[in-house]
C-alpha cells in the first residue's frame, strides 16, 4: 500500500478520511470523521476567564500572594479595587501589600493628591 497524505473521502457512506505523518515510517494514523471548527474566544471573554480564576485562588484560605501577583513578562501585578471612604477613587495594592490610593484616567493608574 502506497504511502499518501492527503483527504480522502467515501461517497458510499461519506466518511472523511485524514491521515497523518508520523515519525515513524511503519506508523501511521488516519482520522475519520469530520474536521470541527475550533472555539473563537474573544480577549474580553479570555480576560474575564482569568479574573474569574484569580478570584477563586484567592477566597481559597492559605492562598500564596506571591502565585495571585506573579507575573511571566516580568512586570509588577497589581490589584485594584474602589477606595470605601471615596468611591470615585481607587487602592492599588502590590504584591507587599502595600495600598496606594489613586485614580484612573485613561485606563492608567494616577496617585491622588494629599487632601
């Protein structure tokens, strides 16, 4: 039998065939069936995932600080959250915990001026 890659399709009982390459030349997988189509997530859903999974490592008791505000560019994380006393300002708080009360402005983070 001859080696080929490729689509194959059955008209009898049309069934898809695919075959794959494998690195092995006496192994070979062939697919049957239909091709799905992937899920599109668009960036907000995305982002709302990882809040999502943010929040829930974070109600967990003894959850690590370090894994809520780590980072993998490098950059500092941080979390924000509306200030109780002022609700049109905003607490950033890093990873030492340190709370820095602020406002955004253009979706950038801006101290507030000492009252």
């Amino acid at each position: 039998m001859a080696r080929t890659t490729g689509i194959r399709v059955h008209r009898r009982n049309a069934v898809q065939e695919r075959r794959v390459a494998t690195p092995n030349p006496d192994l070979l997988v062939i697919k049957l069936g239909e091709r799905y189509e992937k899920l599109q997530v668009s960036p907000k859903e995305r982002v709302s995932g990882i809040l999502a999974k943010v929040a829930k490592v974070m109600t967990k008791p003894g959850a690590d600080r370090t894994r809520v505000f780590q980072s993998a560019s490098g950059k500092p994380v941080y979390a924000y959250f509306i200030y109780s006393k002022d609700p049109t300002k905003v607490v950033r708080e890093d990873v030492s915990g340190r709370r820095t009360v602020g406002r955004l402005v253009n979706g950038r983070f801006r101290l507030a001026r000492a009252v």
